[in-house]
C-alpha cells in the first residue's frame, strides 16, 4: 500500500514539475531564439531530465545503494509523469502534417539522443557514488 502512496503523491509532484519547468523552458527558449517556429524544448528538456534522474536512480538500486522501493517510487511516480512520450509523438506528427520535415528529424533524432545520453550519465554518476 505504501508503495501506491508513494507513486501517487511522486506522481503528483512530477506532474507539476513537469507542466511548470516544460512550460517555463519552452517559452524562455522559443522567446531567447526568437523562434515562430514553436520548437518543444520544454519537452525535450523534462524527457532528458527524467532519464537522467531514472539513470541515477536505476543505478544506484542496482548497486544496492538504496532500496527498490525509491526506484519504484521515483522510477514510476515522479520520473514516469515527468517525462512524456505522447507529447513527443504529437509534436513529431504536428511536424509531419505541417511538412516541417527538418523540425521532425532534429527532434526525433535531439530526443533519443538527450534520453540515451541523460541515461547514460544518471548511470555513470551513480557508478562514482560512493
């Protein structure tokens, strides 16, 4: 029971955390770059951010630095509605459907890549922790 407590309530907080940095990240780049083109950078950024902090916390569970409940609490609740692959695929299909092919492949190719490299440092950080 605690479990689902804890997912809910790290749930709730990564869903705020999400709509409020997403947004205020969108908005400051898009506004910094003087963009009309309205690039998701706000979803970009808490997709990496959420790999990174899965990476950190897969890690340091396989390491058997802290137990398998904060990788379930924070894996699932905090990181699973902080991250958001249905608004990527959104996103990639408003860029097909606006012929905006070039938006389409850097964000595919932006987005897997920050994921996998977020990941891959959460992971390598938590190799150093002592």
């Amino acid at each position: 029971m605690i479990e689902i407590l804890l997912i809910a309530l790290l749930g709730s907080i990564g869903a705020l955390v999400r709509y409020h940095l997403g947004g205020f990240v969108h908005t400051s780049a898009n506004r910094a770059l003087a963009s009309e083109a309205e690039f998701p950078f706000g979803t970009l950024f808490v997709n990496a951010l959420g790999s990174l902090v899965l990476g950190l916390i897969a890690g340091l569970c396989s390491r058997e630095m802290i137990p398998q409940i904060f990788y379930v609490a924070i894996g699932v609740g905090f990181c699973g509605s902080l991250t958001t692959f249905s608004t990527l695929a959104v996103d990639l299909q408003r860029f097909l459907r606006d012929g905006r092919f070039s938006f389409f492949a850097l964000y595919l190719v932006a987005s897997a890549a920050s994921g996998l490299g977020a990941t891959a440092l959460g992971l390598a950080v938590a190799q150093i922790v002592r």
